[in-house]
C-alpha cells in the first residue's frame, strides 16, 4: 500500500535510520557499508511505499516501515556530528536544543528506531550491542588520527553514562 494512500488516523509508521561506519585502522572494506548500501538501494526503489501489514486484529490499521536513512558514517569522532545531527533533524529532533519535536512533514509517525552497525574484527558475524557508554576510548585512532583515551562521547549534565537495552 503506498504510504501516500493511508490515513495517518488508521496507521502507524514506523520510521528506521540506520548507519554504519566506513573503512579504518585495518579495516579495508567495513562489512556495514555493504549493509547501508544494500538498504538505500532498497528504500530508493520503494521510496513511495513502505512494507505494510495489518496489525493483529484491528481492522482498518495499517502499520508501515520506511527506512528514512541508510548511511555511512565517517570514523573521524569531530568530523561525524554534523552527519549525526543530519539525521537527528530527520527524525524530527530540535539538535539545537537536543529536545523532540514531531515534524510537520512526519504526520502519524508514532515511532521511530535508529540502529547503528559497527565492526569487530575478531567476529565472523553481526552481534547486536546492549550497552552503550559514553566514553571515547579508542584502541586505534580514527581517520583523522585522533585516539582519546576516558573522555566523554558527548557531554552530559546528569549522571547518564550507560544505556542498556
């Protein structure tokens, strides 16, 4: 069902962003930039519909997954922000003020998922993190040579600095 043909009333929209890093350190070809690419190609071609289905029972509701974003991102820690903000801002976040504001041009948008892929030379598959904390401590240095060591990924004003899921 194309998106354009729903109701924002009798749907919900689930939009995903997903990144991955580009190549560094030893790494020549990240596995995760095959993923961003195979994605965006993917959302170029259905950039008019999303994967509909009904949702168990209820009738008339249609749920809908778009993919908003696949990118790469840059392994350069100062020079990533603004690619990160980008997408933060399509997702409909006020980066000025780090608060959430629903965007005029997402109607219905109820939820929204932002994956991140990494990589880790020592395994042969994709694992999903649990945790994140924010500290930079890199074991190689980044693209642009910069290798910090317990700092603070972004400064916060609260005691926050694990996320589980």
């Amino acid at each position: 069902v194309p998106v354009a043909n729903l109701s924002t009333k009798t749907m919900t929209v689930v939009e995903v962003f997903l990144t991955g890093f580009g190549a560094f350190a030893n790494v020549e070809r990240n596995p995760t930039e095959l993923l961003m690419a195979h994605f965006a190609k993917q959302n170029n071609s259905n950039s008019s519909s999303g994967s509909s289905s009904g949702s168990g029972g209820q009738k008339n509701k249609a749920s809908v997954v778009v993919v908003k974003c696949a990118e790469v991102m840059e392994v350069a820690a100062k020079r990533v922000m603004p690619q990160f903000r980008a997408i933060l801002k399509r997702a409909g976040f006020d980066v000025a003020s780090d608060e959430h504001v629903l965007g005029k041009n997402s109607p219905g948008v109820r939820h929204r998922v932002f994956v991140h892929f990494g990589v880790a030379v020592s395994r042969k598959d994709f694992c999903l993190e649990t945790q994140a904390e924010n500290n930079a401590s890199f074991s190689v240095p980044d693209c642009d040579g910069w290798q910090p060591q317990n700092q603070p990924v972004l400064p916060l004003d609260d005691d926050v600095s694990k996320v589980y899921t």
